[in-house]
C-alpha cells in the first residue's frame, strides 16, 4: 500500500497530529507526517528535501487546509507539486477559511472533507474515509481470501499475482505509485494514450499490472474503469483472453469498442451522480477514463497469433476516437523494438515506465508479507529470511523465490514450513526447487500406467512435448520463449505426462474458444522453467537451429495467410529455409501441424515450378543472344573509327592553320567541325561502350545454369575481350573503356572458376586489379576513389579464392575448352579493305567463325549467322 502524505502549515501541528491519530486508529499505517518520532524527519535532516522526497514517493496528499496553509508559501509550492506528479489530493478543512481565499486548483477539482467544527467533524471523517476507500487507499480495500477461495494459498509460486490478490503483492509500493502518478497526468492531458510497462523476463510484470495497478485503479471509479486484462496469447481477438472477451461481445469494427468504452462509463457516471446528490451535491468532474491493460503485449508478435493484426488496428483506431480511453500494456525488454516500430501503433502516442530489478528490502516484504495473510498465519523463521535474500545475487532471482516460497508454504510435516532446514534439506535450495519438482512430478509418473516406467523414456515423452510445442526461439541467441500449445498439438502418448507438470505446477492449463469449440490448452509456467530445468535447456540448446528456423516459418506462414490469393505464390517459402523445410519434414514430421505440412508442401511445388519455368527460358538462350551483344562492340568499332578520323582531321586542321595565316577563317571552320565530330564520336563511343558492357553482364548472368556449352560463353567473352583491349590501346585514357574492360575481366574471370580453370582466373582477376590500382592512382575526386578501393578489395577477395581453390581444389577442374582464334585488328582492317569498307559484314564472319569454332552445330550457327546479319542491318 502507497503511503499517505499529510501537508500542513507548523501552526497547526495539534490538528496535523490528530488527523494522523485518526488515520493510524483506522488501520492506515503508512502515513508520513514530518512530527511523527518514528516516520517523519529524523533531527539534522534537510527538512525540505526530504518533505519534497516523500511527497513524491507518496501515493496521495491529505491536504489540512487553514488559513495558516494557504499563507505559508512553502504549504501552497507542495500541494502544487503534488497535483503536477498526478497525487491524489483530499482536502481537509481543519480551520474555518474563506472559500474564495482557496487556490483555484483546489476548489475546482476536488470535493473537501470538514473537521474545522465539532458538528461537522464525525460526518467530515467519515466523508474522507470514503474518498481514500474509493481510491483504493483503505487497508480493507483489498480483501484476503478472495471470495469463494478460502484455501488460496498466498505464495502463487510461478503464477502471475492477479487483481484478488493485490492485498499480498508486495515489494512494489514506490513503482506502484509512480505508475499511478503517470496515468493520472496521462488522463489530465489525454495524451498520450498508451503506457508501456517494459521489464525483462522474470521481472513480474503482469503482476505489477494485475495485482498492483488494476487492482487500485478498480477502486478509483471516480476516475478509472478498468476493463478486463486483455491477454493476446494465440488468438487476441477469439482467445480466452482476447478482445471479444475483454468487452463481452463479438467485435467486429473499432465503432463496436467505442460504444463498449461509452456503456461502461455511463453506468459508472450514473453511480457517480446518485454518489453526488446523496451528499447534496452535484457531481462536475471530468468522466472516469477508460483503461484497457493488455498483459505480455509481446505475444501480438508472434507467428501463432493470426488475429494480432486486426486486434491491433481495431483498438489503435478506437482509442484515437476517444480522448479519454488509454492502454496499459506488459512487453518484454527484448520485444519493445517490434512494438516500437509497429506502423500502426506509430498513431498512437506513448510513454514508458521501466520496471527494474527489486531491492533487497523489498524482497524481504514478498518473503515475509504473504506469511500472515495464510490460513492459519505462517512464521517465516528469521534465518530463513537473511539465506533467501543471500541466495538471490542470480538471474530469474523473482520467479525462483517466488516458486521456492509457495513449496515451502506447502511442505509436511507443518513445521518444516518458511524454516531453514526445510528450504535446504527438503528443498534443495533456491535453485534446487524446480529440480525437485521436476522428480516428484516424474516419480508421481511413473505410477501412472499410461506412461513408461524408465527415467529415458519419460524423459524422450518430456522433449516431444516441449520441443517445438511448449517452446519457441527467434534467434541463435535469443532467450527462449513459452508457447502456448493446443492440447491436439501435443502428441498422444506424453499427453499423460504433461498433466503430472501441471499437477506440480510447471506447466499451466486453460480453457480456449477455438474454431471448432473449447479446446484445453498448455504453456509453461514461467520463461524461468526453460532456463532452469537442465534437460529442457539442453534440448532447446541442441535444437536451436530447428527452433529458429521453425520460429521463421511459422512468421512467414502467418504472413503468407495474411495476403490476397492472387499474391500469396509471393509469399511462400524458398531459398535455404525451405530446404531446412523439406528436410525437417521428413526427419520429424511429427513436429509439424496440418497447416505447416501444407505450407511446405505448396512451397515446395512452386519452387519446383519455378525451376522448371527457368529451364525452358535457359533453352531459348541461343547463340543469337550472345551474338546480340557482340553487335552493341561492333557498333563500338564503327565508333571507334569515327573517333580516329575526327581526331585525323582535327591534327590535319591545326597543321593547315600553322601554315598559313591567311587561311586561319577555313582552318578554324574546319577545326571546330572535327572537334564536333570527335565530341559526336565519344558520345558514341560511350554509349555503345556502356550498352555493350551491360549486356555482356548480363549475358554472362543468364548463361550460368543453362545448357548454353561453356565455351561458347567463353568465346563470346574473349571476342569482347580482344575489342576492349584495342579500345584501351588507342584510349588508354578514357575511363568508360577501362572500366567497361575491367567489368570483362570479372565476368571473363568468374566463368572460369566456375569452369575449374583457377590458374587461368587468377590471372585475369590480376589484370582487372591493375586497372582498379591505375585508376585509383589517377583519379583525384574522392568519391570515386573509395567506390574505387571497393573495387580493389573486391579483386584482391576473388585473386585469394583463385589462389585458394588452386591449392586445395574441392573437386577435379573441368578440361579446359578448345581455344578459338582471335581476329586481330590488323587482319579486320585488311578484310575491311577487301568487303568494300563494311566492317560489320566482316565483324559478323569473325563471330560465326568464333561460334563454329566452340562447338556449335550447324543449325544453331545458322541462327547465329541470321540474327547476327538483322542485327547489321
């Protein structure tokens, strides 16, 4: 329970001190007041910073309103203080004061309790005994056993604390207060509208939310209704815990929840009017909001949970419709980044409370306090208490004290109970807890005749269960999570054994609204289980790549169920995961429902598919297509001539202007029209040169994986080859030649590892490291210089793995093809010569004689000659 902060003026100290006897006398224990020897300022404190500290600890502010207070400057800065941290406040008129002498902020929004007289002083306690009731402030608001569980034991091991049983949640006074604090500035401001509980595993975050936020807000009506805890697990829309049950109805769009918010805040607000007349007043404040708690928010991410998607939507655009509704949500420290970039909830605006580890003093209220609140009270033996705390320096500290607790509370013989023999001779200890339930929940089993009698076996019965049905990994390193598994997912025969681990409360069940009807379902009762039981943490550490990998594709499974039948090919798997795919399912067909087989098999047939729409395209992979891009090289040619002859008659233009003077009007006509014609002939040159690389990539692209003949790939690669080294010998400046000679190199290169021929490719990726070094050297932009050491480093990776593959081949290099003569460009001269000039008429002869010469037949040359003489013309 928060404490209660008592401001009042040192003038009044006799009535602060009565107000305090009165507040003590009906059970409120925690109350700070500065005069109290016990709880209030301690001599040599700073009196003011420790008033300022435990005003903003406390969880409300009785304010004695006098005439004393509202002169004293220091009186009005903490009340002030008070309602900016989102106090509650409960004015007490101790002194007759003037009403219009009273600060706004109090009179507007708070109703005043009158003690100043004698006639009015019992009827002035009792109306504010009322309001700290209300706000769930009175030591009987919350009640111990709930009704109708009499025998509830008050240590709930792994289970999360819920709402009935607030009154023996402790250790989390301050946090509590602080999260109060935020959501009564969240609903003054109406912004933002979602609060985000962020702690790791293992930090008791739905019980802060259920026993310890709910729980007070549910007893704040005048300015909270608190709806049902909506818990996503595997269906958030269906589910037990899902929307539909959290408003009691079907939702079917976001107009559904905002009429839901309005019915429930009417009858709250009709309660509140009658409330206000029966004291002859009116009732003037705002409405009571709206708060929707939704408990490990992280489960609305995971693959199962195939109604996440409208559930999110549907309440997103329902609270962006009401300003007074707001959403308390748990999530995991290491699920925040999926919620924090979420497009949908990017609408909303939030806030975050991180909930931290506890002290070691609040560890020894949740030790000691649940003790007296059994039936009968329990004695925690001192030493017990100082060994617990010793023994909690380790990870899962909160969820094995609490495990460790519940057993102790329940061991025979009674005086074996909350003592230190009984936790370390009985026990075993803090972590020997779930090791011992572990064995009785085995030792039990094997009395069971449906199950086997060896410790093998059963355990063989434990990993079917829990592997991949009770657990899920979504990364290598990633923590493991629980799943919730259907009772049909579990297979028959460790069926038996699952119901021992919940009868000893490691695995917990419930009751789900399915598709076909109720159905049971099993999840583990804490994440710590899987940490803390050795065989199961062997299990998921063996199985981790399955995991991930089943993790991954029941994400892609939900996505792919999500898409339109026209796109859902699009979705499927493919790639290395569906080989992992094909693999598990035959390995363990078992750990894979209807829905996943049929996944995979659909996956399947359409990778298949796709391979074979993929050979038929390889099979119209002619010799034309590599013809096609040797006529991009001899349009590069017929530039290159162009280049020569402008430059030709540039020089020819210089020399006539040098001799004579008198001609220098014709000369420099002439020269600007060679120059012209040298700028149309590098624009060629440039354009046909870059057409042509591409192609060639590309080309070189398309052959891999065909049945096109290896050498003829080849072939069509060393022509282009001869042609660029031509280019660089008359250019050797010109840097679209170089590098579209360098992007050769590549392709050249790359089809010969492929081909086996290491030697040979290491020695081509040498020359294409050359030109990288050259043009490194000359180029001056920076830019281009470290786009250009990318390059270098990328030959210096393929010179390695030639040198590699070399050394240490993985398999026999392929017979190196037959070797096709290059044309020189002496030889393409003096053939040009004799064909009238046409050089494409001889470029075309050299290329069918290349493609002849690598093995084609003479049907496929035909075509070559043909597509080769369209693409002349």
């Amino acid at each position: 329970m928060g404490v209660l902060f008592i401001s009042h003026s040192s003038r009044n100290n006799a009535e602060a001190q009565d107000v305090h006897a009165w507040l003590k006398a009906n059970g409120y224990a925690e109350v700070f007041l500065d005069l109290d020897p016990h709880a209030g300022l301690a001599p040599g404190e700073r009196w003011q910073s420790e008033l300022k500290k435990a005003g903003e600890q406390c969880a409300a502010v009785v304010v004695l309103v006098s005439p004393e207070w509202l002169a004293s400057d220091w009186c009005r800065t903490e009340f002030l203080l008070a309602v900016q941290l989102g106090k509650r406040i409960f004015p007490v008129l101790i002194k007759p004061t003037p009403f219009e002498a009273l600060p706004r902020e109090l009179v507007s929004h708070f109703q005043m309790a009158d003690i100043s007289d004698p006639a009015t002083r019992e009827s002035g306690y009792e109306r504010l005994g009322i309001g700290l009731k209300r706000a769930g402030l009175d030591p009987s608001s919350f009640a111990w056993p709930p009704p109708g569980e009499a025998a509830r034991n008050p240590y709930r091991g792994l289970e999360a604390l819920d709402v009935q049983d607030a009154a023996v949640f402790f250790g989390r006074d301050v946090a509590i207060t602080g999260a109060l604090d935020l959501l009564r500035r969240m609903r003054s401001d109406s912004i933002p509208q979602l609060l985000v509980i962020l702690g790791s595993s293992g930090a008791g975050k739905s019980s802060f939310l259920r026993a310890g936020l709910i729980a007070r807000l549910r007893n704040d009506a005048e300015n909270f209704i608190a709806l049902p805890i909506l818990r996503p697990g595997n269906a958030a829309l269906s589910g037990p815990g899902g929307l539909n049950k959290v408003l009691g109805k079907n939702v079917k769009s976001a107009d559904d929840i905002v009429a839901a918010f309005a019915r429930e805040r009417d009858k709250v607000m009709d309660r509140l009017r009658r409330y206000a007349e029966a004291t002859g007043q009116a009732f003037e404040g705002q409405p009571p909001s709206i708060i929707l708690p939704i408990d490990q928010a992280e489960e609305l991410y995971t693959a199962e949970n195939r109604e996440a998607e409208k559930t999110i939507e549907l309440i997103v655009e329902a609270l962006g419709r009401d300003a007074n509704a707001f959403a308390v949500a748990t999530i995991r420290s290491d699920n925040y980044a999926e919620l924090q970039t979420d497009a949908r909830m990017a609408e909303l605006t939030s806030t975050l409370f991180s909930l931290g580890p506890m002290s070691h003093a609040n560890f020894k209220a949740v030790i000691e306090g649940p003790a007296r609140y059994a039936s009968p009270p329990l004695r925690v033996e001192p030493a017990l208490t100082e060994k617990l705390l010793g023994d909690l320096n380790q990870d899962d500290a909160l969820p094995l004290l609490g495990f460790t607790l519940e057993r102790l509370s329940s061991l025979e013989p009674a005086q074996e109970r909350m003592t230190l023999a009984g936790y370390e001779k009985r026990l075993g200890g803090l972590t020997g807890a779930i090791r011992k339930a572990v064995d009785q929940a085995f030792s039990e089993a094997r009395e069971d005749p449906a199950l086997p009698d060896t410790l093998p076996e059963m355990l063989a019965l434990a990993q079917a269960a829990f592997i991949p049905w009770l657990v899920t990994l979504e990364a290598a390193d990633a923590d493991p999570r629980r799943r919730v598994a259907h009772l049909g997912e579990i297979p028959d025969e460790a069926r038996p054994l699952v119901r021992h681990l919940v009868n000893h409360r490691l695995l917990v069940s419930a009751t789900q609204q399915g598709d076909s009807g109720p159905g049971v379902t099993y999840e583990v009762a804490h994440e710590a289980i899987l940490r803390r039981w050795p065989e199961v943490a062997g299990w998921i550490y063996a199985e981790r790549d399955f995991l991930v990998g089943k993790s991954r594709l029941d994400q892609l499974l939900a996505d792919w169920t999500a898409l339109a039948d026209a796109e859902r090919n699009k979705g499927l798997a493919s790639g290395v995961l569906l080989e992992r795919a094909r693999h598990w399912l035959i390995e363990h067909p078992d750990r894979f429902g209807e829905r996943e087989r049929d996944f995979i098999r659909r996956s399947d047939l359409a990778a298949r598919a796709e391979e074979a729409r993929k050979l038929r395209l390889q099979r119209f992979v002619t010799w034309g297509s590599a013809a096609a891009a040797v006529v991009f090289f001899i349009i590069g040619a017929v530039a290159v001539q162009q280049w020569e002859e402008a430059t030709e008659a540039k020089e020819t233009a210089e020399a006539a202007s040098q001799r004579a003077v008198e001609e220098s009007k014709r000369a420099v006509a002439a020269s600007e029209q060679a120059v012209k014609a040298r700028d149309e002939a590098e624009t060629a040159l440039k354009t046909a040169t870059e057409s042509a690389s591409n192609m060639v990539a590309n080309l070189a692209q398309e052959f891999r994986g065909t049945d096109v003949p290896p050498s003829v790939s080849r072939a069509v690669l060393e022509e282009v080859r001869g042609l660029f080294n031509t280019l660089s010998k008359h250019f050797p400046d010109h840097s679209t030649v170089r590098q579209a000679l360098e992007r050769n190199y590549e392709s050249l290169g790359d089809l010969l590892m492929e081909q086996g021929q290491t030697e040979a490719a290491q020695d081509i990726y040498r020359k294409g490291y050359n030109l990288a070094v050259a043009r490194m050297e000359t180029t001056g932009d920076e830019e281009r210089q470290k786009s250009t050491l990318v390059r270098i480093e990328v030959w210096q990776a393929k010179m390695q793995k030639a040198q590699r593959e070399q050394e240490d081949p993985d398999t026999p290099a392929p017979a190196m093809p037959g070797s096709v003569q290059l044309v020189e460009t002496e030889q393409t001269r003096i053939l040009v010569a004799k064909k009238g000039g046409d050089v494409l008429v001889v470029q075309r002869e050299a290329i069918i004689e290349r493609v002849r010469a690598a093995g084609a037949g003479p049907g496929e040359t035909d075509a070559v000659k043909a597509f080769v003489t369209k693409g002349a013309e």
